[in-house]
C-alpha cells in the first residue's frame, strides 16, 4: 500500500471536502530542497489523495539507504533501480509523487511520466536550495562530493532545461508552502483531474 499524506486522507468525509478527485497523478520534479517532499504531502492531503516519495520507495525496495547504494553500486546502479521504482508507481492509481532530482532527468522515466502524469517542476533558487539542503546533511549523496554551492550551481546549469519540459512549473523559494499548493492545484487541475 502507498503512503498517505495524512491518516485522514482516505477518509470518506475528507476527500469529499478536497476541491477535486485526482484523475491523474501529479509528479514534482526539481533540484533537491526545492520541496517536493514537503509540498507534496500537503498537496496529496488537500486533495485527499495517496502521496509517495519516490526515494522512499526505493529504499523500502533495495533495503538500504541511498547513501549506502550509491557508496556500494554507483549512481548508475541506482538510477536504474529507480526508473523501475517510479514507473511501478506511475501504473498505479493517481497520487501525488515526488521524484527524487535526478529522476526526470533519465529520458524513459521522463516519457513515462509524459505518458502517465501531470508533471510540475518546483523551482527555488540558489541560496534556497542550499539553505533548505543544508539542514538534511549526510542524505544527499551528490553533495557529499564537493562544495555544495558549486554542485547545486552544476546541477542548475544541467538539469534546469530539462525540468523546463515538465507541464508546469511553480517557484517556491518566496511563499509558504500552502500557497504553493494553492497554485497547482489551480495550474493542474484540468489536466489532473478526475472526469
């Protein structure tokens, strides 16, 4: 059984007050810090659907940190666990998924959730990426390599085009995360929902 946001996510009462039944799931993409765990979880409870993290995922499957697949097989190794990890997921019934940041990157995770999702890149800027990471020290493996300014500044440069290809795109360094969810919710709503 995926993740719920909230134990009251499933509850009858609760999703008849969410504003509109997700027909689609909605996938966030984006650099790590930009929220997509956060805003995530409270977007699945606004619309009474299941939520998932797809890192999370991962390590129920592999049964290790991601830490600790990276150090024993690679970042290779662990994008291809990966793929397989979000396109299971993405054949299940909607949900609210957050992909970890280099997931949307690979080209076939891509085209599935293309085929199968609406997708909404999370973009924050630097110092919001680097703030927000800072506090979650020793689980980014990417970060461990190097200075963080300069990874995050790397990974900005690379991935940052292709992120543009997801269907929308919501900024989230300067707001509460609940206005974000307001936002997509109105930005994806014909896309996502139910009928």
């Amino acid at each position: 059984m995926l993740p719920i946001a909230s134990p009251d996510a499933t509850d009858t009462e609760f999703r008849a007050k969410a504003p509109w039944q997700l027909g689609r799931s909605i996938v966030l993409v984006g650099l790590m810090g930009a929220g997509k765990t956060s805003i995530g979880k409270r977007l699945a409870r606004t619309l009474g659907a299941p939520f998932a993290d797809a890192d999370e995922e991962i390590v129920t499957a592999a049964g290790l940190s991601i830490p600790d697949i990276f150090a024993l097989y690679g970042e290779a190794r662990f994008r291809e666990l990966e793929r397989r990890v979000v396109a299971r997921m993405l054949d299940e019934r909607p949900m609210v998924l957050a992909l970890g940041g280099g997931a949307f990157i690979d080209p076939g995770t891509r085209e599935k959730v293309t085929a199968r999702a609406v997708s909404v890149w999370l973009r924050a800027d630097l110092e919001t990426l680097l703030a927000r990471t800072s506090r979650k020290r020793g689980t980014r493996p990417l970060l461990e390599s190097g200075d963080p300014r300069e990874v995050l500044s790397g990974l900005m440069e690379k991935r940052h085009p292709i992120y543009g290809l997801a269907d929308y795109a919501v900024d989230t360094q300067t707001e509460p995360h609940e206005s974000a969810v307001d936002r997509i919710v109105a930005l994806v709503e014909p896309a996502a929902r139910l009928g």
